[in-house]
C-alpha cells in the first residue's frame, strides 16, 4: 500500500476512534431532518415527491459545521503536537501528506452523504411509498453534493495548514465557505460587473442546477478548479514550513 493510503486510512479510522463521527453524523442528521421535514411546512408544504430541498439544505449544514470539524485538525493539529516535523522527515513525499490527509477527511464527508441515501429510500421505496420519484435529480444532486464536499474539504484542508491552532482552523473555514456560499446571494443584490463576478465563484449559484437535475460541465471543472487549486496551495505551505 502506498504512503499515501496509508496516511488517508489512518486519518479516516481517526475519525471513528473518537466520538468525533459519531456526534457529527448523529447531529447532521437531526439538524437536517428538523429542515426537511418541518422548518417552512418543510417536505409536506411541497407537495410533490421530491428531495430537492435536501440538496438546498445539506451544503449549508456541511459548511456551517461539519466540514469545518472534520478539517480543521488535519495540519493543525500535527503541527500543534510536533508530529508534523516527525511526518515529513519520514520517507514520505509532501504530496503523500497532503493527498492522505484530504482522502481521509473526503471520505469521511462522503460517509454522511452517502447516509442521507436513507432518506429518499425509506420515503419513496421502502417502508414507504410517497409516490413516484424521479430519480434523475437525485443523482445530480448527489454528484453536486460530492462535488461541494471535495472542495469545501480542500478549503478546509489549506487553512489548516496555514495555523497551528485548530480553533482558528475552523473559524476561518467556517468564514471562508459561509462566505462564498452567501456570496451569490450579494452579487444579485449588488448587480452589474461586480454582481457578474461575484455570481461566478458563488458556491449556492453553482450548485442550484444540480439540485434541479442539471449537471453543467461549467459548474464541474469550477469545483474541481477549486479543489485542484486549495490543494496545490496546501502543499506549497507544507512544503515552505519544512525548509524554514
């Protein structure tokens, strides 16, 4: 097995090693249920058999909380402890560090995405049967989610990197997605060039399509652009902080 799996099956078991996952999931899901089901009139207001509002919901829960928890012990953390210095002197490449530890926190992102299956299942297949679902917006939709959870863990991922405290970690990625998820919703208040620009890097703007069934191969290489970039960058701190 290589480093670099290795590295990313550590820091996945991490998660389960701890309480950590278990509240994050357990919390999610009630937060997330208490959206979907009731806030507004929640699904029964709908009317119609679909989960779109999921898909409208579940990136701000992820930003608000969870990624911002999964991620900001990442670098931060090794580097608090001292264990970072001992990491990268081992024969490891630098790459190895940063893709091992993204794997590990990715996948545990889509662990909870993967989970919320349960909902469009249990309500449209079995116990239930609310009616007819199409499923073509489900897949969209969970494709976009996979998408935002790959980038807002590359985010989460560099600002790790960039702090020894775990604290501020999860400030500044709380900040940092809050931001760019928000950021459409000014850029149609502010108008004009400025409103273009801002509509262009927003997060909710990108995503909206998926939530109604459309895959837009713009929106995929913004995120995998996104991703690309945090983690070029997150590679460049490591790799800055071992030669000073």
């Amino acid at each position: 097995m290589s480093p670099m799996l290795i590295i990313a099956k550590r820091e996945f078991k991490s998660y389960f090693d701890s309480p950590l996952a278990y509240v994050v999931i357990c919390l999610s899901f009630l937060v997330l249920g208490a959206f979907f089901f009731l806030v507004g009139g929640g699904f029964w207001q709908v009317d119609r058999a679909t989960v779109s509002r999921m898909f409208e919901l579940a990136p701000l829960g992820l930003a608000f909380l969870v990624v911002p928890v999964i991620t900001m012990r990442l670098i931060a953390e090794e580097k608090r402890s001292g264990t970072l210095e001992m990491l990268i002197t081992l024969p490891v490449k630098d790459s190895d560090v940063i893709m091992g530890k993204y794997l590990g926190a990715f996948g545990m992102l889509m662990v909870l995405v993967l989970a919320t299956a349960a909902y469009p299942l249990v309500m449209f297949k079995w116990p239930w049967n609310l009616g007819p679902l199409d499923t073509g917006p489900v897949f969209a939709g969970y494709f976009g989610l996979t998408l935002f959870c790959a980038t807002a863990a590359a985010i989460g991922l560099l600002l790790s990197s960039l702090t020894e405290s775990q604290s501020i970690a999860f400030f500044l990625t709380v900040f940092t997605l809050i931001v760019l998820w928000f950021t459409g919703s000014l850029a149609r208040w502010v108008g004009g060039t400025v409103g273009s620009v801002l509509n262009f890097i927003a997060f909710d703007t990108r995503l909206a399509g998926f939530a109604r069934g459309l895959i837009d191969t713009r929106d995929v290489v913004f995120f995998l652009s996104v991703t690309a970039t945090c983690l070029v960058v997150s590679f460049r701190a490591l790799e800055r902080r071992k030669w000073a």
